[in-house]
C-alpha cells in the first residue's frame, strides 16, 4: 500500500518536471537534475519492489488452494489447462464461413 501510493506519488512528481510542448530551454535545463533524480528513484523503487510483489502472488496462490482445498485445487488446473481447447474451438467457430455450424457445436460434421 504504501511503495504504490509512493509510487503513484513520484510518477506524478516526474510527469510534472517534464517540459510542456512549449519547449523552454531554461526549464529544460533547470528541471533536468529533478527528473533524473526522480526517474532514478522510480526505477530503484520497481526493481526493489519486484520481488515483494511476485511473493505476494505466490502467497495469494497458496492462500487460495488451503480454502478451496486438494478437490477446488486441482478442478482450477483442469479448468487452465483446458482453455486453449476451448479458445480454439471457439475461433474455430468464429470464423466458420457461409456461418454454418461446425461440427464441434452442433454434433454434425
């Protein structure tokens, strides 16, 4: 909660340190040093936070198979590991030309 407001907070901070279309040399200049600075930051902060946030999905993963448990667990694997059958069924019939019914549909070749 608290690295994404910070995160949020410095995004907006560097969005506003970039020149407008009116490109001011001055500005450009003097506010380069700041953007550096907070790019810097910024990219020092995902990195950092990359980890914690890959650790965060594992132990929502995990936390899902304790509450739905071996049976919910393994009914949610056979549901990914079914979908590119089903996409490819789907586009199959999607893109049936003259918008005859196919056989996988239908029951009819």
């Amino acid at each position: 909660m608290w690295v994404g407001s910070g995160f949020r907070a410095l995004s907006r901070w560097h969005y506003l340190a970039h020149p407008g279309d009116d490109l001011n040399i001055v500005e450009l200049v003097a506010l380069a040093p700041l953007r550096w600075a907070i790019a810097g930051y910024l990219s020092v902060l995902d990195v950092l936070n990359a980890s914690a946030s890959r650790r965060q999905e594992y132990l929502a993963d995990l936390a899902a198979a304790h509450a739905g448990g071996t049976d919910g667990a393994t009914a949610l694997m056979d549901t990914l590991l079914a979908m590119p059958t089903v996409e490819a069924a789907m586009t199959r019939a999607a893109l049936n030309p003259a918008g005859r019914r196919c056989g996988t549909w239908s029951g009819t070749t």
